[in-house]
C-alpha cells in the first residue's frame, strides 16, 4: 500500500521539473519572432525578437532595449508567472523599477492580433498599455 503514494510523490515531482513552457501553442506562436515599434513589415533598426525558453521569455534586441535612460541591454530575460486569457504575467530577471508598493513591477505581455502586442502591469488599469510593438520580418 505504501507503494502507491510513493509513486504519486513521484508523479508529483516529475511533473513540476517538466520542460514544457507554461504557454499555450496559440500565445507562443503569435509572440514569437521579431517585433519593433513601427507598423511596417520589414524590421528596421533595433528590432528585437521574442523567444519561450521552458519557463522563461527572452526578448533580444538587434542593438540595445532600454528600461531607464541610464540602463540598456541586449537581451531581457523574464520569468513566467502566469498566463490569463489574453496575456502572460512576467518579472525581468534583476527588475529594478518598483510599483507604488515598493515591489518590483510585475508585467502583463499582452498579444493584441497576430501581428501587434503592448505590455501592461500589475499595478496598472486592465486596458493601460504601453505603445504597441508590431511584428516586422528580418531581412
């Protein structure tokens, strides 16, 4: 009798080390690939490409991203809280902004269509976005 809950403990275990993204195929597929701030199809300078690496999203930019005047990277690694419906809640790895609480912010990726997506927070109204990111093709 002792074997059966063993072998959900295991179950258990193994299922919590699982490799596959907490996204759905839909979501991945329509933020995947190279996006940039202007509605054009073909990227221009500094575009930046958005990855799903198991439980992680990686957004790289051609030259450098920007979270502050100050602080620029070429690649943003986010952690994957959660998804909902129409968005996937994240946090950059070593986030240095804070909410009004004094937490580090907590951001919405939000898949307008296909070819279009802004970011929101956690600490911001439902429908507050920033400016839209639309999807380009790398020539």
């Amino acid at each position: 009798m002792r074997i059966i809950p063993a072998f959900f403990v295991i179950l258990l275990l193994c299922s919590a080390c699982s490799r596959h993204s907490p996204i759905n195929q839909e979501m991945q597929t329509k933020l995947q690939g190279s996006w940039q701030s202007t509605n054009s199809p073909v990227c221009e300078a500094n575009f930046h490409t958005i990855t799903f690496n198991n439980k992680t999203l990686e957004v790289s930019y051609d030259e450098q991203g920007f979270i502050s005047e100050a602080a620029a990277r070429k690649t943003f690694v986010y952690t994957i809280l959660s998804t909902e419906n129409n968005l996937i809640r994240v946090q950059l790895e070593n986030e240095t902004r804070l909410d009004k609480k004094g937490n580090p912010v907590v951001w919405h990726l939000k898949p307008l269509r296909n070819d279009k997506y802004c970011w929101g927070r956690d600490d911001w109204p439902d429908l507050a976005c920033t400016a839209s990111r639309y999807k380009c093709i790398v020539k």
